[in-house]
C-alpha cells in the first residue's frame, strides 16, 4: 500500500513541476516514489520506496533521497533510510553507523567522527553516503521495539544488510547503472558495533571500516552494566562528586607522569595499575565520609568496577566481559557516570541514575524478561542463560576469524579511548588479541591497526582526539599505504592543538629525554614499558 501512494504522489506531481526545474533538479525529483523490490534486497523484506528526492547544492550538489524500506510483519516498524547522491561522484559510497539504540534517521550529512571540523565531509568529497534509523522509531533510551522479532534482527545487524542494498539499487538508478568502486563504513560507539557487524556478516559488501570505541560485545556490555549498578545501589556504595574527585585525584598522582609527562593524560596503562591502589583511599572504620575517605561498600563496588564480568557463552566462541577503567582516570561523574542521586528509580533515569544501569536496563526489560515492571536492578543473569546467548547470536559482533572480509583485501583502522566510561576499551582489547590468536599478529597488521588513545573519553576526555581517518583508509585500501606513525591532534577547549603520536596497541606515547614541548608529538615515542 505505502509503494502506491508514493507512486501516486509522485505521478500526480505535474509535469511543469519538472520542466521548470533545472536540470540536476529533474534528474533527482525523477526518482520521486521509485519502488524497490524485496528481491533486490538480500534479506527478507517488503521492498522499499523512495518517500523524497530533494536536490540540494551544499556541502556539493547532490540528490538527498528519504524513504522507508517495509517490513515482512505487518506489526514491524519500517526501516527509514536516507541516501545522498552527489551529482559529482568519485565511485565511492560509505555506510554510516548509528548510536545507542538508535531510532534517528543517521543522514550521512556529518563528517566521519572525530575528524577535523575543518575538512570537507565525505559527501563534499564526492562520496555517496547512507545511513538509517536502524528499523525503529523510539525515542531516547527505550527499546519497546526489541519485544518484536523482526525490529529485534533488524537492530541487530540486518537493518544494515537491508539499507545497504537499497543504497546499491539507488547508486544504479542514479547513475546509469553504476556501481561503486569502494564501499567503507564508518562508525563508533553503536555504529562501531554496526560497522563490525557489516564486516563479519557481509564481508563482500565492503572493502574497509573506520570503528571507533565499538559496543560489539553489545549482550556482555549491558550485563556488566547491570552488575555495576547493581553494587553501586548497595547500602553505603553511592559516591558523591566530592568522593569521585578524590578518587580521580589519587589515580592522577599516582599515574600521570609515568609516561614522562604530567598533562592530565595516562599512557603507561600497566604502570598505573600497578602504581594505584584504592585502599590507600579507605576510611579507617571503613564507613565513608564525603571526599575524604572511602567506605569499604564504596570500595567494593568500585572492584566490581575493576573485574571482569562472568557471561554465558557469546558469539563468536567469547566470554565474559572486561573490567572498566575506573583507576586509569575514567571519570564516574561523566556522562554515563554515577547520576545525581543515591536512590534508583524503575526503570532508571538518566542522569538522576547510574549511567550503565540506565544504559542497560532496555535490553534486559523488553528483549530477556519482556516485563515492564521488572525491576533490572534485581536481575540474575545466570537464570536466563540460554536467552543471553541466543541474544548473543542475534546482536553481538565478536567473531575473531576475518577470513571472509580480510582474504578480498579488506582493512579496518581500530581505535579506542582508555577513559571511555560508556564502553570500556577493554572489551575492544579482548576482541583484538582474539583476532590475533585466530591469525598472527604479523598477518593483522596486514589488514588491521589499533591504537588506544589516553585520556579520550566516548567522543569528550581530557584529549579528545582528531584524525584524518578516511583518508588514512583510502591510502591503504586503494594505494596499498598502510597507516604508519599517525599524529592525533587534541580538541579539548582548554588544550586545544596539542598534538601526540598514534602509538600501536600495546605501545604508548613516552616523553623524550630532553623534551621541552609537551605539546608536541614530536617530543614522544612510542614504547611498550
């Protein structure tokens, strides 16, 4: 029905609409009300149509289409795609990935993340860009949508499949038949995820991915979650702004000039977790006092912070879930930090509540116990085991063998924050040292690098860092130039335009000998120890 009345609506258009326009105008606005059928789609669907096509001249002349690909349950949400076409194309298209839960329309009109502001986007460059809503319409942090079976696949990965063939059908009607030379996706937090996801499920589909601070653990991520918030509502456990300073103080004078350089950032991971013990922060009754001391219940769960959590079996062949970096300067007042009062409410709030919990509580309500007045914050994950890890199958992204995607050619540049307080970078190390088991670490390098940066948060921190990622994929995808001794720039307001190496995971950045400009990556180099 929906294809028709966008047929309709595009042949009751007049005829002088088009020949008063210019030509690039008519060439998009032809395209008004295209159908796409299920059978060009690669996953069960039911078909798509193109809702808009607006021709628009910044960042560059181009043809934004809008539209809704339907789905096989009637009771299913759409999935709501947007496709921008660039009169001046270079043969390249990039997948854009979402964020949390997702349910905005992702336009593709951004720059790639954490790129310079100052350089053009991709669609400024020539590239054709999409991106989608993910197969719902929900707002905030809600997840209603997961009780149904379809929305539940099409969040977890088959949106992605679904929205990227749509963009093929309109790339050929567009342009006469093409296809794209190269196809890469860019993503973080979720869109990390997503672009992991499109990787190991559809390998043929591209040809490299920028992923950035990825969720790909996404069932073990919201159970360690869980398990946070659950010790952070223990009688005497909540911590007070006034006790986060004092615990983030003390991780800052143990570790911050292990790396040589006392700039608010720590390198020397292995050196701060052995140089830092939260004891030393203990009350002497063990019951705390604002800001000056930590009670043992504080301290407790914050060593439930510091621990790995237990999981049943994920995809993939992963377990469990990594500790979080609440002593290498993760900051608990942040974003997704301890919220701003002591008593839980159901479901959890954000801001008023524990950040993870919040984060959490979607999945374990509406996809494990699909019971809206659960209250997630008495959870036994061990009792829903098997449902864990068929969600695991359904949503995870944690396969160590590439085979598939790296065998065609394809690359990935890795990055994470080591104060990221959303998703810990641990889990993304657990997957890489996985892929290296699976395959060498002399063959990763040939189609994958990770860095981790200090002090980048998720997408905040006291670095937060700027690269030319794109271009950096391009030169190793197309002129076989992998990435080497990369410079991130910082874009905190108050250090604005310092600069650091990107130094390879394990290695971090070391002040020179001698150094006098701590503002410069040129007084670094990058060491193991």
């Amino acid at each position: 029905m929906k294809r028709l009345i966008f047929a309709l609506a595009a042949a009751t258009v007049p005829a002088t609409a088009y020949a008063q326009a210019s030509p690039e105008a008519a060439r998009c606005g032809a395209l008004r009300g295209l159908a796409i059928t299920p059978e060009e789609i690669g996953l069960p669907s039911g078909g798509a149509d193109v809702a808009t096509a607006t021709y628009r001249t910044e960042p560059a002349a181009f043809c934004e289409m809008t539209g809704a690909i339907d789905p096989v349950d009637p009771d299913a949400p759409d999935i709501n795609f947007q496709v921008n076409l660039p009169l001046e194309w270079n043969g390249k298209g990039l997948h854009y990935g979402g964020g949390g839960y997702n349910g905005s329309v992702v336009t593709g009109l951004d720059q790639v993340r954490f790129n310079p502001e100052d350089t053009p986007t991709p669609l400024a460059k020539g590239y054709v860009t999409w991106g989608s809503d993910s197969g719902h319409q929900s707002v905030g942090i809600t997840a209603e949508f997961l009780r149904n079976e379809e929305a539940l696949r099409n969040f977890g990965g088959e949106q992605l499949k679904k929205t990227h063939d749509v963009a093929m059908a309109l790339i050929s009607a567009f342009y006469d038949d093409a296809a794209p030379e190269h196809v890469y996706f860019q993503g973080t937090s979720q869109g990390g995820h997503e672009a992991m996801i499109a990787i190991q499920r559809w390998p043929d589909d591209y040809d490299g991915a920028i992923i950035v601070h990825p969720a790909n653990s996404f069932v073990g991520l919201q159970l360690s979650g869980n398990r946070a918030g659950q010790a952070f509502y223990q009688p005497g456990a909540y911590m007070s702004p006034a006790d986060v300073e004092l615990l983030n103080g003390a991780v800052m004078a143990a570790c911050d000039g292990l790396d040589g350089a006392e700039d608010g950032l720590i390198g020397d991971i292995s050196g701060c977790e052995a140089a830092f013990d939260v004891t030393s922060l203990r009350c002497e009754d063990g019951t705390g006092s604002d800001g000056k001391c930590l009670g043992d219940a504080q301290i407790a769960a914050l060593e439930v912070l510091n621990s790995r959590t237990e999981t049943p079996p994920l995809q993939g062949g992963a377990e469990g879930f990594s500790e979080w970096p609440i002593y290498l300067g993760a900051d608990l007042y942040g974003l997704w930090g301890m919220g701003l009062s002591p008593e839980p409410t159901n479901p959890p709030s954000p801001v008023a509540n524990f950040g993870l919990a919040v984060l959490s509580d979607p999945m374990i309500r509406h996809a494990v116990l699909k019971d809206d007045d659960a209250n997630t914050l008495e959870f036994d994950a061990s009792q829903h085991s098997e449902r864990l890890t068929e969600l695991s199958e359904q949503l995870d992204a944690v396969e160590a063998d590439l085979t598939p995607f790296t065998s065609k050619g394809g690359k990935i540049l890795l990055m994470h924050g080591t104060t990221d307080f959303a998703i810990p970078f641990g889990n993304t190390v657990d997957w890489f040292e996985r892929v290296v088991a699976e395959h060498g670490e002399e063959q990763v390098r040939d189609f994958m690098r990770f860095w981790l940066v200090p002090g980048f948060g998720h997408g905040s921190g006291a670095f937060q860092m700027r690269w030319t990622s794109l271009d950096a994929l391009e030169a190793w995808v197309e002129d076989g130039q992998p990435p080497e001794n990369m410079v991130m720039s910082d874009a905190a307001p108050d250090t604005a335009g310092r600069s650091r190496p990107m130094c390879e995971y394990p290695a971090f950045a070391r002040l020179k000998d001698g150094a006098n400009d701590h503002d410069s990556a040129e007084s670094y180099t990058c060491v193991t120890e």
